[in-house]
C-alpha cells in the first residue's frame, strides 16, 4: 500500500469514528466511490430497502447529473484538490439542499421488489454485486430506471448491515467511458 492509500484510510478511519449516524457513514462510502482517489466512478446512488413497501427508495446520492456539471466539478478539485475527509464534509454541506441536483434525482428513484426477474431483487436476495448494460434491461432492470439514470451501464452492489441487506448503491460512469 501506497503512503496516500494508508493517508485514504486513515481518514475512512476518522469519519467513522467521529460518527455513529448511518447517513454519515453512508455519505463517506458514496464519496469513497467516486473520489479520484478512491474508485473513481462517476455517480453513486444509494436507495434504501422499505420492507412495508417492497421497494429500494433512493435516498442518498453524490455526482454530477449533465457533463457541464461533471467538467466543472473536476476542474474545481483539480486546481484545489481536497482530502477524502475533506470531500466527506464537503459533500455534508451540500446533501438534502433542493437545489442539488443529484438529490433530486435519487429521490425520484423507487424500484420494486417483486418482480424476481429484476437486478435489485438478485442484489438483495442473493447478496451480490452485479453490472448491467442498457441490453440487459427488458429482462433484468426497470427500463425507466435506466431511462432516469441517462447511462448504458451500471453497477449493483448491496450494503449489508450484519446479515441483512439495507439497500443497494448503484454506481454508474454516465460521463466518462
């Protein structure tokens, strides 16, 4: 490991210890996701399991939502670049403001879990991580769900508390190939 992989850690490290809310927690993994320093997708999408309503609900979400918006972010972290601690609460600042547009869109996000032939149901049922393309939609994804998202491609990996699966984070590079 790298001494800024030990640096990234450390800092993963610092956010979960500093906090106990789950949203925080959650808000750390996204950034991790997309973080250049981290995996570096474009997008992140948290939706939530509703048991009572048999559905994932989005609820969480970070990334742009045009390429104008993704260009200018990555212009701004080039000439100032941050820490992952620093992104964390970077992000905080501006999470569940109505004028955020990725929030907007993880909000419309509802899937339903009961048609066993979609991706969500596999993810949470069998625990797995799956990447889909725009081909796979008519047997595998709610074809508005890619529709919304505006990609050819995406990643389902479930968040698991213990045994049980809280929810899905899907992941996208919508802007970059």
């Amino acid at each position: 490991a790298t001494t800024a992989d030990l640096t990234m850690l450390a800092e993963v490290g610092e956010i979960f210890h500093e906090s106990r809310d789950s949203d925080t927690i959650i808000q750390a993994i996204l950034v991790g996701i997309t973080a250049g320093k981290g995996l570096g997708f474009n997008r992140a999408f948290y939706l939530q399991t509703d048991p009572d309503a048999g559905n994932l609900r989005g609820r969480l979400a970070i990334g742009p939502t045009s390429s104008e918006e993704a260009w200018e972010t990555w212009n701004e972290l080039n000439e100032r670049p941050l820490s992952l601690y620093e992104l964390v609460r970077a992000y905080q600042e501006k999470a569940g403001r109505q004028d955020f547009p990725i929030d907007r869109l993880a909000h419309e996000l509802v899937v339903p879990l009961t048609d066993v032939k979609q991706i969500f149901d596999d993810t949470t049922h069998e625990r797995s991580a799956f990447r889909l393309t725009r081909q796979d939609a008519p047997e595998r994804v709610p074809l508005d769900l890619i529709e919304r998202l505006e990609t050819d491609s995406f990643a389902v990996v479930p968040l698991r508390l213990d045994r049980d699966v809280q929810g899905v984070i899907i992941v996208d590079n919508a802007f970059t190939s």
